[in-house]
C-alpha cells in the first residue's frame, strides 16, 4: 500500500450525467485512494454495479429524500472503521448533504454546502448550515484531533478565489457573511489546504454553464480540501485538477502523507 493518500472531491452535477461523459473510466485510470463527490442527484439503487462497485472501490452514499436533488458519496479503496451520515437535525439531513467515514487515522467529511442564490431563506438555510457544521466539528476536534473536510462550499473566500470580485460582492456565494464564515473556520485552527500551499495562484474550480463561462476561464474557487492545524504536516501536495471536464466543476485534491503509529500503517 503507498504511502501517499490520494484525495479528491468533485460535485459532478449528477452522478448519471457524468456516467455518459466517461466517470467510470476517469475514476479508475485516476486511481485516488478516496474520492468524494457532491450533487450526486441520484441514490445507489438507481445507478448499475459498474458505478456503485467499481473494481478495487466500495463506496457510501447519502441521497436527499427529494429524488433528483443533491446527495453526497465516497468511494474509497480502504474499508472506513466506520460511517455515519448527516448532521442529526432533520433540516439539514433529508438534504443528504453530509457524510462522515472514521480511519484509523483521520475523520473524513465529505459535505455539499447548501447554495444561497435562490432566495433568502435559502440564504439563511445556508447560513444555519454553516452553523451548525462548524460546531459539529468543533466538537470532534476536542476530541479527534486529525480532521478533514472536503466538498463544495458554495463561496469563494478571497478576491482571488472569483474572476470578478466586484460585481459579485452582493452575490450569494461571495457576500461578506460568508466569507467571514470561511475567516472564521480558518481561526478554529482548520487549514485551507490549496490556499496554504500556493498563496498566490490563481485558479478556480466552478464555471458557470450557460455563459461558457469555462472557455473563457471566468471561474470561482468553491470547492475545498480543508485539514486540522494538527494534519497540516501529512499534507504533501494540494492541487485543482482543471483540465477534468464533464462538470461545471472540477476535482480538487490534496497527497496526503499516510501517518504510521505503533508500527502500524
């Protein structure tokens, strides 16, 4: 077994779409150790063995109680000791929006953050989600030091983080109270993982479709890999796979160095 973790998410805009567009195949020639997707719009009984199974994967699913509509899963090569999904409030949790898997090493949550463009009670739903997520989590690092959450968080931090900064400061997704949101998980002592390794880059992993957007590199960094202060030195690479297509996003990934204790891997 290497001892390198490979680490990737990715909100593939329905998990069936993205089939047609070569997922499979793209998953298994990519060969992560853990990938986590968002948006699945689809629950594991409607999908073939192929996409639920694929060979050397096992994967977890949390679907929304809405047919159609967002849904989170991971597919992993190593068996988690154990998985558990949403947050335990009603709310948040027929959303299928979180996932939690236990490691021996590290807890990971794979999360589709709500959007907050549609209205403002959504915004508020948002904002609730937020909440409570970083609570949740602050909860466990008293006790779990080693944490990882990844997935879609539906804002861009910086002015470098969206193509335009300015006419998008009333935007859901770069509002002031989300942002702030983001300074606030990075005190809590959790590490953006991009961001810390390359300060300076400018790269985006969300496009928006109906304006193409993409072609034109006029883009949005929403997705992230965030870590515990505690983990930061297990992180040897983080990385925004830009070139992947067939999403209106894009994988993003951290190398994350395996830990051994005990004289156990």
């Amino acid at each position: 077994m290497s001892d390198i973790i490979k680490l990737l998410s990715w909100n593939v805009n329905g998990i069936r779409g993205i089939c047609k567009k070569g997922f499979t195949q793209w998953l298994l020639s990519e060969s992560p150790d853990v990938l986590c997707i968002q948006e699945t719009k689809a629950s594991a009984d409607q999908l073939s063995d192929d996409v639920v199974g694929p060979t050397g994967y096992r994967s977890y699913w949390n679907s929304a109680s809405r047919r159609g509509y967002s849904g989170v899963a991971v597919y992993c090569k190593e068996e988690p000791v154990s998985v558990q999904n949403g947050m335990g409030i009603d709310k948040f949790d027929e959303e299928g929006r979180v996932i939690r898997l236990d490691f021996t090493d590290f807890t990971l949550f794979n999360v589709y953050f709500p959007n907050g463009k549609a209205s403002a009670e959504r915004l508020k739903f948002k904002m609730d989600f937020y909440e409570e997520f970083l609570h949740q989590i602050d909860d466990l690092k008293k006790r779990k030091k080693r944490l990882i959450f990844t997935g879609d968080i539906n804002t861009a931090h910086q002015e470098m983080d969206i193509a335009r900064p300015k006419e998008n400061a009333k935007v859901s997704g770069f509002l002031p109270i989300e942002r702030e949101w983001i300074d606030r998980v990075i005190s809590h002592g959790y590490v953006d993982t991009f961001r810390h390794l390359y300060p300076d880059t400018v790269q985006y992993s969300w496009w928006d479709l109906k304006t193409r957007a993409r072609e034109r590199n006029v883009g949005w960094r929403i997705d992230y890999v965030f870590v515990s202060k505690e983990m930061l030195t297990s992180v040897k690479n983080a990385f925004i796979l830009s070139h992947v297509t067939g999403s209106d996003h894009c994988p993003v990934g951290i190398d994350l160095e395996r830990s051994v204790r005990n004289g156990k891997t």
